[in-house]
C-alpha cells in the first residue's frame, strides 16, 4: 500500500471516529459550519434515530461505489433514506436559496460584507502565523495558507468567495508535488458530502465565529500530521559527494 492510500484509509477511520464523537455531542461542534447546505444535511441527519445515525456513521464517512455495492440490506435502505431525505429539502428550499442570494446583492448586508472582507487579512494572517504558515492572496476573496513538513507541504485556502459564506479545505503535497490530499475538509470528512461553509453575513460577529471556526481547522490539521508523521512516507535518499 503507497504512503497515500494508507493516508487515506487512516482518515477515513479518523472521520468514522469524528462522526461518533459528534453523535455524542449533538454534532455541537460541526454546526459551527451553518452554510446553507450545510444545514441541509444536519436537517436530514435529524430524522434518523440515534441507533440509524450510529449505522450511518460507519458508512457515510467511507461511502463510494465500491463500498456501497458490500452494505447489507439494512444499510442501504439507510443509505437510500439519508439521500432521500437531503433531495426533499434541497427541492424544499429552493426558492430560499434564490431569496438569500438576492439579498447578498441589497443594503445592509452588502455593507456587512464589505466591511467582512475588510476584516478578513488581519485575521488570516494571525491564524497564519499561529499554524506557522504562509500566506498570499490568490483570488479577490480567497487568501492560501501553506506550511511545509518534512514528507510535503499543506495548503488551506480561506475563502469568503461566496457571498455571505466562509469556506476552507485542506490539500497536501508529498515530497514529489503529487497530491496525496485534494480539498479535504471536516464535513466531507464525516460522510455529509458538503463544503465546511459557515455564515459570515454582520461584521460585529465576524472575529466571533471565524474565531470558532479556526479551532476546528486548527484541530483537524493537528490531527492530520500526528496521523501522517509514522506513515511511511518517501523519505529523500542521503546527499554523497561520492556517488
């Protein structure tokens, strides 16, 4: 098994074990994230009963085709259900998806996101040098973050592309520049399929929430290197003069 499948499966159980954790707390801490799509998921979790969602948590976290075709009966029915239940609402909330973006577009809250982005550097840069980071702009809204490690470097875009809404993932970069990591984030990593989004749309409590919400970055990458670091990862043959 190469160094990034072995990543992957290592996290795919860490998120089976993140999903649990979240269980017992109400999923308190990823409510954080209270994008729209986000809220959509949450809404479908909160049909199933807590022993559906303990079934759901060993599946959703590592669900593609290949495992999908092994699920028992009842987990797929399961399966069949959670994705039911979050088409419902997506279909349910249409016309207020249209209504949120056409307010982004009117005052105050064009105003509110004028002043977030104003906000938006300094607090960046501080998380930056916190995580001992680099950052740059890339886009008119986006600032990257990147922080080398001995087996590769981490990227963690910050993004308040989208009107009203704070975004992040995390890709890594092995000692060869191949991708071992591609925009992962807490969300998908739990099974909900949807991007780590939070609302940012007053100012006033902007620090507040990004604040929260750079806990739980902060959290995640910590986890991701203590899990990295005893993997095999390439290590750079030693320099010799004396070929």
């Amino acid at each position: 098994m190469s160094w990034a499948d072995d990543l992957q499966a290592r996290l795919d159980e860490w998120g089976k074990a993140a999903f649990a954790q979240e269980l017992e707390m109400g999923f308190r801490r990823a409510r954080i994230f209270d994008g729209k799509w986000a809220r959509i998921y949450f809404d479908a979790l909160g049909q199933f009963s807590t022993e559906d969602l303990k079934i759901l948590g060993n599946i959703l976290p590592v669900m593609n085709d290949e495992f999908r075709k092994s699920l028992a009966e009842r987990e797929s029915q399961l399966i069949d259900a959670f994705y039911e239940a979050r088409k419902a609402m997506i279909l349910s909330r249409r016309e207020k998806f249209i209504e949120e973006a056409t307010l982004s577009l009117r005052e105050p809250l064009r105003g509110e996101l004028v002043k977030i982005k104003q906000m938006a550097p300094g607090l960046f840069k501080e998380m930056a040098k916190r995580w001992d980071c680099k950052i740059r702009k890339v886009e008119t809204s986006v600032w990257m973050l990147s922080r080398l490690e001995r087996w590769g470097e981490i990227f963690i875009p910050l993004d308040l592309h989208e009107a009203g809404e704070f975004s992040y993932d995390i890709s890594i970069e092995d000692n060869d520049y191949r991708r071992v990591l591609q925009r992962d984030d807490y969300l998908n990593r739990l099974g909900l399929h949807s991007k780590s989004a939070c609302q940012v749309t007053s100012a006033d409590t902007f620090t507040e929430k990004i604040g929260k919400v750079a806990e739980i970055i902060e959290w995640q990458l910590q986890e991701y290197i203590r899990i990295i670091e005893p993997l095999d990862w390439p290590r750079p043959a030693p320099f010799s003069e004396n070929p």
